[in-house]
C-alpha cells in the first residue's frame, strides 16, 4: 500500500487541484520548517525558504517531475536551498570572521547524524503535538502564547510538550545509551 505522501503526490499529479495542493502543503510544511531551521538556525529564514519553496513547487509544476519519493525530494530541495542560503551568507561575510567557521571532521558527521536522528524523531511525532513542540521550542514561544496562536487552551498545549519529549526521551534514549 503507498504511504500517504505517494497519494497526495499522485493527486497532485493527476487532479492539479488547489485541495490536493493544500493537502501536501499542510502535511509537509511543519516538517520542511523543522529540517530547513536545523540548518540555518534562524525561524525566520526557514520559513522563508520553505514558503519559497512551496511556491515554486505549485507555479512551476515542480511535482509533475518527481519520480522518487516525494518526502526526500522535498527534504533535498530544502538542503540545497538551505546550504545556498548559507554560502549567500559567508560570502557577504567580512573575511576576518572566516576563520571562525569550524573545519569539518569525524566529530562533526557523527553530530550531523545525530541532529538528523533527533530531527526525524520531531518529524514523527503526531502532527498536532509536532506542531505544538515546533512552535514552543523552534520559534521560543512560551506556552500562553503557543496556545494563543493555535486556538488551543495552556494545558492543552502543556499536554503536547510532556507527550513530546517523553516520546523523544524514549526514541532517542538508545541513540545515547551505548
């Protein structure tokens, strides 16, 4: 059986429709946001960057031409337009600072993996505890606000962050327990 992201992909490809747009939209955009802030480190740009994204998807009929897996060719956009927004960025940089921009070494590909394992943990939380996790921890709103912007009541939101990092503490628990 297809997973849901091969029938969404499927009906945008065959029907062309805005709801079968809305449908990719609301299911990736969460989880697009998550993976484009672990590597630009500011909410701002990411959203930035994944909205760019999705426009472009939609106007030019980017989904006409995937042949893979629609969830890593959405993860793989969002890398590249996120690694282009970074090299943007160092190049305006003064070269002085330069210096302080890290080698990369065995330490960093092990703390890559690890950051991509803690990321793809948030992406498989349900969609409303994620989007309750992205908003408290991503964006650094506290609760009242959290619950504010999503029409929810404190505790409510309270729920979801306890279910949130008890599911990530028992996902993740084997990834630093030898």
């Amino acid at each position: 059986m297809p997973g849901l992201s091969d029938e969404i992909l499927y009906d945008l490809q065959n029907k062309r429709s805005e709801e079968a747009f809305e449908i990719f939209f609301r299911h990736y955009y969460s989880r697009l946001m998550i993976w484009a802030h672990r590597f630009v480190h500011d909410p701002q740009v990411a959203e930035d960057i994944v909205q760019d994204f999705f426009l472009d998807f939609w106007h030019n009929k980017r989904y006409d031409s995937i042949r893979t897996d629609p969830t890593a060719y959405c993860y793989r956009i969002i890398r590249n337009a996120s690694i282009k927004h970074l090299s943007r960025k160092i190049e305006t940089t003064d070269i002085d600072s330069l210096e302080n921009i890290p080698a990369i070494n065995d330490g960093d590909k092990m703390d890559w993996e690890l950051r991509q394992k803690i990321y793809m943990e948030i992406d498989n939380l349900p969609e409303k505890c994620r989007e309750v996790f992205v908003h408290c921890v991503l964006y650094g709103k506290t609760y009242r606000d959290t619950a504010e912007d999503l029409g929810v009541s404190i505790n409510t939101v309270r729920t979801h962050m306890s279910r949130a990092f008890k599911t990530l503490r028992e996902r993740l628990l084997p990834v630093f327990r030898p």
